[in-house]
C-alpha cells in the first residue's frame, strides 16, 4: 500500500508542479516497503469509502476524464479478481485511487487514474519506481508508454499514460497480462 501512496504522491507533485523529469525529485520507499503482495490501509489523510457488495452496471465516465468514484471501475476490476468483498477509496478525481479487496479478504489491487499526466511525469514515475530492487520493464502497445514493476521475481504491477493525458496504475499481484488488460479495459471506459 506504501508503494502506490508513494506512486500517487509522486504523480500528485509532479503533476502539481508543473516538473519536468530533470527537476522533479520522486520520493521512493526504502527496500523494505515493497511488500510481496498489497496489503489494506487506508490514506490517513483520504476519507475510506467502503461498500461490501458491486454495484450494478454504472456509466463510463466521459473520454478523456477520471472516474467519479471507485465503484464505476468495479465491473472491470472484478473480470480479473473474481468477487470482490470490500471497496476503499483513497482519493478523488482529478487522481482517483482505490483498493479492492477480493479472494475473500486475503488479496488486494490497487487502481489509480490520474488527469494531467504528461511524459515528464510517467518518465519521473519510472525512474522513481526502478529503485530499491525493483525492475522495470518496458510494455509496448499500451498507451504512449508502459512498464511493468517487479521486485524479486515477483510482479507488482503495470503503468501506463494514455493517450488522453491519463495515467493509469495497477498495482497487484496479479499476472502481468492480467495487469495490462485491465489498463486496456481501463482505457476504454475513460
């Protein structure tokens, strides 16, 4: 969970600033926050919205924009998890992040959807995310630019910036194709 607070909160000040890849310092966790698999804890500073059950069919949000909230990406995320138990929103749009609870309780993905990502941004991103163990490997064919996130052999997730100045995170321990699928699903709907 510390490693997507991280993700966002070096998306959120890049984006902010204004930075560029040369000027943007990206705040990385030390080695020992990278957990084998995400784990629940809310953002002390995000109110926790949890609902136990999906909702019906929602409407996508509008091309080019952030969902409104976790529930209307709930579909989506639940083709690749199964069912999920727990939804927990950690912000909102223009940078919505949320955990999603699935495998009755025992395993967690994590999706943010960002406005304004550019690619000083995503560049920042990567070189902060290929720190501390972690491998970072190009994804072709997916938005302007992706890569994945490994540590130790273990994946940990997908990142990509779309072509409607998005950037999209999965954070899970899921599959790498599953990761990138979901992105595309993603994609579609915003």
């Amino acid at each position: 969970m510390r490693f997507a607070a991280v993700l966002l909160g070096s998306l959120l000040m890049v984006a902010a600033c204004g930075a560029s890849a040369a000027t943007a310092t990206p705040t990385v966790p030390p080695d020992s926050t990278f957990p084998p698999g995400p784990t629940i804890a809310p953002v002390a500073s995000s109110p926790a919205v949890r609902s136990s059950s999906p909702a019906a069919n929602t409407p996508a949000p509008a091309a080019g924009s952030v969902p409104a909230s976790c529930d209307e990406l709930l579909t989506a995320v639940s083709t690749f998890t199964g069912s999920i138990s727990a939804t927990q929103s950690l912000g909102k749009p223009q940078h919505l992040s949320c955990e999603y609870e699935y495998a009755g309780g025992k395993s967690v993905i994590i999706v943010t959807i960002g406005a304004g990502g550019t690619l000083a941004a995503y560049n920042t991103l990567k070189a902060g995310t290929a720190t501390g163990g972690r491998k970072v490997t190009d994804v072709p064919d997916l938005g302007v630019a992706a890569f994945s996130v490994a540590k130790g052999g273990k994946p940990g997730g997908v990142t990509s910036l779309g072509t409607n100045e998005i950037l999209y995170v999965v954070e899970s321990i899921l599959d790498f194709n599953q990761d990138i699928e979901l992105i595309r699903v993603l994609m579609q709907k915003g």
